[in-house]
C-alpha cells in the first residue's frame, strides 16, 4: 500500500459547483496533513494545513478522519481560477519526519 | 524576502553524463528536501536534511545520486552517470524547521527540468 493515495483525477467540473477530493494514509502514526496546489509547470504551493477539528479557508475546507486514516478537501462554488493538480501531503510518521505526497488529483474547472 | 532559489532552471544532458543541481533554501530554514517530479506523479521525496545531517535518504539511489548540504545552508544533488529514466523535475523545498510541527510547512523553488537524451 503507498503511503499516501488519492482519488484518481481528472475532475472536470462547471463553474460554481461543490467537489470533494479523498485521500488516504497508511502509517497512523502519521501527524501532520497538508493540501498543496499545483498549477502546470509550476512547483507546489500551500493550499492549507488540516488539523483534527476540521478547518476552513473561505471556499476550502479541510477534513481529517484519524479512526480511517482519511484527508478531504472540498472546494464550493469552483471558480475557473481552481483549475490544478491538488497534492495530499501527510508525514511519514511521528512529528519531524519526512513529508510524503500523493499523487495529486487534477481538477479542471469549466465556464 | 526571497523564496527558495534553484539552478539551473533547465538541463539537457547526454546520458551518462554528470549532472548537478543547486539549491539556496529561505534564509533561516533549517530543514531541506530535495524532490523529483515525474509527468503526471506526485513529488518522490529523494532525500531530507536538518542542518547538515542527512535524516532521511533511504529513497535516495545511492549507486548514482550523491547530495551534499555543506555548513547547513545551500546544497547540491548530484547524478553520475545519468540513465534515461532520470529525466524529470528535480525540486528542492525548506522549511523553518521540519521537527516542529508547527514549522514545517515547505516552501518550493521553481525546480530545475532535466532532459536525459
């Protein structure tokens, strides 16, 4: 199992509409959670970290499940703007090691 | 303040030539990682310091890739000989500190494209 999985893109979406991105992990020692955008041909960026309550960032919210081992994010009201490849990043397992990423999930956003 | 630098921005090498790539993280970042990205994957960790010290290279192909962080600042990845197969996206982030886990966000360079011909 790889340490880090995600839904199989590509999402292609009308503006305005609600999508929900899963990813999952496999060491439950892991404890910290981030989403990381990438536009084409460019490097990864901090979308936002995930904490345990839940979290939200105007129209991003982030979900952790520790029991499942499980990371959303779900984006409401796409804008054209959204259009990336969306990268779950989890460590590898206690705090201070390594940041491990999936293979990221690509959203196109239509008009 | 300036953000992660990495040289060059592009290489295209013969294969089994020696490659070598450079990186200046954020000023004050203890922790850096270097990167490689495939067409369509997620990045590949290939080796993480904290300082100097390497502290996680188990995913690092020691045959031909070797990295060096001298006096904990700057580093260089280097490949020799390179294959066909290494031709990718070669990343390097830092981060304030990656043992905190309220310090290790990564910040990214532009990444450095390596065609292996």
């Amino acid at each position: 199992r790889k340490e880090v999985e995600q839904d199989p893109g590509p999402f292609n979406v009308p503006e305005g509409a609600t999508v929900a991105f899963n990813c999952t992990y496999s060491n439950s020692a892991s404890q910290s959670f981030f989403w990381y955008r990438q536009d084409c041909r460019k490097e990864p960026k901090l979308l936002m970290s995930v904490y345990s309550s839940g979290n939200e960032d105007g129209r991003f919210t982030a979900q952790l499940n520790r029991a499942s081992q499980y990371i959303s994010l779900l984006i409401r009201d796409s804008k054209l703007s959204d259009s990336a490849t969306y990268l779950c990043v989890v460590n590898r397992g206690q705090a201070g090691t390594a940041l491990i990423f999936g293979k990221g999930t690509t959203l196109s956003v239509s008009s | 303040e300036a953000g992660v630098v990495q040289s060059p921005r592009y290489k295209i090498i013969e294969k089994k030539q020696p490659v070598a790539f450079w990186c200046n993280p954020i000023s004050g970042h203890n922790t850096l990682y270097w990167y490689r990205q495939n067409l369509g994957q997620g990045p590949e960790l290939l080796i993480r310091y904290e300082n100097e010290e390497a502290v996680d290279d188990s995913q690092l192909p020691k045959d031909r890739f070797s990295a060096e962080r001298l006096k904990g600042v700057d580093s260089t990845l280097k490949i020799q000989p390179a294959e066909l197969g290494d031709s990718a996206v070669y990343l390097c982030a830092s981060s304030l500190d990656g043992a905190s886990p309220t310090n290790e966000k990564l910040f990214f360079g532009s990444g450095t494209q390596l065609s292996v011909l």
